[in-house]
C-alpha cells in the first residue's frame, strides 16, 4: 500500500462541479473519519453533513462570503462534544483529535475522486444556529466536499524535509 500519491493528491479544491456525492462514497469519507484515533480513545468528534442547497448558502455567509462554500454539494461541519480535557502535554485533545479525523476525510475523499477545503474562516455562532447545535458543542472547522472542477495546481509549494526535520535535537 502506497498513501504518499494520495498525500500529493490532496489539494484545498475550491470550484465544484455541480454534480451530489454519491451516498457509498459519503459513507466511506466518514467510515475514514470513524477510524481515526484520539486521546484516550475519547472520539469526541461530530459531525454534519449539509447538501440542503438553503443551508449551504446560509453557511456561505457564515463563512465570510467564500462563495465555494455555498457551490461544493457538502459542506461539512466538524464539531466536538467535549469536557475540555487536556492531555499530559498541556493541550486540550478536541481541536486536536477532530483535525485528524478531517484529515482522514480529506485523503479518503481523494480516494474517492472527490476534493475538500479547509474552512477556518467562519462564525461558529452563525454556523451553531444554522445547524441547530446546541450551545455545548464547539464548531471547529468547515469542510467542503465534492468533485473538483479544473485541474489540481501542477505543484505544491512545500519546504524541503531537511527545512522541517531535525534529527535529536532542535537545530533551527
């Protein structure tokens, strides 16, 4: 099994084709997003799934006016129910454990022939009451989901391994 073609696949798509995600395929994306892990096996993550065309442009305008966001068939909305635990390391698992899974989504939606984005640019009260989420739960990204419209760009802008890697000790 090779993940890396997927890994350089995987690209923030933001036209779609104006064509549904199948149901099999939408239930594999979070069959990925079930599988992830979290600390202490806690799974706090939810997740909506929004393909009503009202509420997608709803959380258009709750998101800042991206306009791609009304325009993907599925605007996923990625929340957790949380008690705010924090781990050893001094940081709270949720916003952690709920962006691992949505990457699980991100690489099986490629799997999938399909494209998502990142979404960080929204209002979560706007978002909490277009979906109905109650007041303890915390919105902790967007996601769109869909077929790409175009091509992926030819190349992604990374740095190097060796700008990123350290071997033993910090050398930055």
């Amino acid at each position: 099994m090779n993940i890396l073609p997927v890994i350089r696949d995987r690209y923030s798509v933001r036209d779609y084709q104006n064509k549904p995600v199948e149901k099999d395929k939408l239930q594999r994306v979070f069959e990925a997003a079930r599988l992830a892990p979290s600390a202490s096996n806690r799974q706090e993550w939810r997740f909506i799934a929004v393909t009503d065309p009202a509420k997608r442009a709803a959380l258009c305008e709750a998101a800042k006016g991206q306009r791609f966001v009304a325009e993907a068939p599925v605007v996923i909305a990625a929340c957790a129910d949380t008690n705010e635990h924090v781990m050893a390391c001094g940081e709270k698992c949720y916003p952690i454990d709920v962006a691992i899974a949505l990457e699980h989504v991100a690489l099986q939606a490629v799997a999938e022939g399909l494209g998502t984005c990142w979404i960080g640019a929204f209002l979560q009260d706007k978002v909490k009451t277009i979906l109905e989420i109650p007041d303890r739960i915390k919105v902790i990204e967007l996601m769109t989901l869909g077929y790409p419209k175009g091509q992926p760009p030819a190349e992604k802008k990374r740095m190097k391994v060796d700008e990123i890697l350290c071997m033993e000790k910090w050398r930055f």
